[in-house]
C-alpha cells in the first residue's frame, strides 16, 4: 500500500512550476547546451551538428546524407587528412571510389 500526502503533492507541482518557469526565462546559453553535439569520425572532437559534415554511405559510395540511415560526421579540419580518408574506407566496407575520387567528393561537399 502506498500513502500518499498532500504535502508531496504540493511539492510535486510546486516544483513543476518552478521548472516551467525557467524554461520560459531561460536566456540564450542554456538554450545553446540543448543543441545536438555530435563526434568527427576520425579526430573524435565533439562539436555542435551544424558544425561538421555529414556523410552517408550508399552501396559503397560515399554521398552527402540523404535524410535517411546511418551517417558519418567528418569535421572541416580532418576532411583532408588520410587517416579520415582511412577510416571512411573501413566504415563504408571499401567503397568503390578510389581515394582521390573520395578526397574531391568531400571537398565539394563542403564548398
């Protein structure tokens, strides 16, 4: 059996208010801590989404992100480096693209 008081209650929704009340106060840096951070692939530093590129494997071809399935988050320092270029090679189960043809995809993917 489970008792239940009214002071609780009160508690309860007392501190619900004050949560919803901050919420609607929040100033703009505790709404930046909401955004989606994501992780490079190659360097692991985690950055906001809109930072970094994200790419997409289809049938062994490397292509910008197609709204739909598994992604790969590249960041703008690591698209030229090798191991980058390595580590798509071995999460896209070596694509078909050579990687020069990968390499100049990227780049025109971010221009």
């Amino acid at each position: 059996m489970i008792k239940v008081t009214t002071s609780s209650i009160d508690l309860k929704l007392h501190q619900s208010k004050l949560s919803k009340n901050y919420l609607k106060t929040a100033d703009k840096d505790f709404l930046a801590i909401m955004k989606p951070i994501r992780m490079c692939v190659n360097c692991r530093v985690r950055m906001e989404q809109r930072e970094l590129l994200r790419l997409q494997c289809i049938n062994r071809e490397l292509v910008q992100f197609t709204n739909s399935g598994r992604s790969i988050y590249l960041c703008r320092n690591c698209h030229t480096k090798d191991t980058a270029i390595k580590r798509i090679y071995k999460l896209c189960d070596n694509p078909k693209q050579s990687r020069e043809v990968l390499l100049k995809t990227i780049e025109e993917m971010i221009d």
